[in-house]
C-alpha cells in the first residue's frame, strides 16, 4: 500500500513538473448538435510542415503517427462519435500536426555577495535549452469542408523518452486537447 502511494506521489509529481498546456478554437456556427460520424481526412492524416520552414524545429516523427491516430479515435469513440472509413461520408474529418523545435530559457536575477559591512551586487543568469512538443487536431465539417474545430497542446519533452514515456506523453496531450471537445450521445432508443 505504501509503494501505490509512492508511485501516485511520484506520478503527481511529474504530471506537475511537465504540464501540457492547451487552446482551442471553435467555430460558433457549427452545428456540431448534428455531427455524429468522423473519418480521417486521408490514410495519412499527419500534415507536415516543411523541414527548417520553422527556425529550431525537427522534423515529425513517423512512429508517433499510429499512437495519435489510436489516442484520437478513442476519444471521439468515448464521447459517442462513430468512426467511418470514407470522409466523402463523414460529418466530421479529422487531421493532425506535430512538431518539436529547440527553445531557449533564460532567467536573470540580482545576488548579493559580501564581508562585513562591504556589500558587493551583481545579476545572475542562467540559460537553458529544451524541446517543446506541439500536437495540433484540426476537425472540418465534412459537407461544407470548412474549419469547425482546432485544438492544441504543447510539453516541454524529456530528451530521450521511452517508448512507454512517448505513449503517456501522446495520450495526455490528445486527452488534454478533447477535453472541451463537444460530445455526441445517441438519442435514447424508442
């Protein structure tokens, strides 16, 4: 029982220390009361922006393109969407970007220093480097092909995640975007 609540502790703590923040957008004249059904805009979903077209940024990684694919559709799953195959068909199409690029930290502060009665100030800095993830879901009314919905997340990344932290890290930005995602419940049976 103590090593559960070690373990809860320590995850609190990381959820705390690496927090994903999110926004969204929604078009207010959607009739999202009407959608019931989403597909993905085409077999690969992943838009791409152009290597360098951002200054610091990496190129997507291929291999987080299934565990986005399954952390959305389980989502939309969840909150009484039906998946469909054929966009053509689709209320609602669904694409997504994704992206990391190198970002700069700095933080300056004043110190002081002294003997005695002689006080000495100055300014401390300090600059770190890091990587900031970016996950973007974009929803488009499959009749009119306009833009209803866009969400995204972005995370301050691990260096070197495991296959188990890219996972968690995927499933918590999707969860964390579709939060404020409208819900789609059948009507009751008659």
């Amino acid at each position: 029982m103590a090593s559960r609540a070690a373990l809860l502790g320590l995850l609190g703590l990381l959820v705390g220390c690496q927090s994903i923040e999110t926004h969204h957008n929604a078009d207010p004249q959607a009739p999202f009361a009407s959608y019931k059904t989403f597909a993905w805009v085409t077999e690969e979903p992943l838009i791409q922006p152009g290597v360098g077209s951002v200054p610091g940024s990496r190129p997507a990684d291929p291999l987080l393109d299934p565990l986005i694919r399954d952390a959305v559709e389980r989502n939309l799953k969840a909150r009484g969407y039906e998946q469909l195959r054929d966009p053509k068909i689709a209320d609602l199409v669904v694409s997504f970007s994704v992206g990391a690029r190198d970002k700069i930290e700095v933080d300056s502060y004043p110190v002081t220093a002294g003997y005695r009665y002689q006080v000495y100030g100055g300014y401390r800095t300090d600059v770190r480097t890091y990587t900031e993830g970016v996950l973007a879901l974009d929803f488009f009314d499959g009749r009119t092909k306009r833009a209803v919905w866009h969400g995204y997340a972005t995370k301050r990344l691990s260096q070197s995640p495991t296959p188990e932290k890219r996972l968690a890290n995927v499933n918590q930005a999707t969860d964390a975007i579709l939060a404020e995602f409208p819900s789609h419940t059948a009507p009751p049976p008659k």
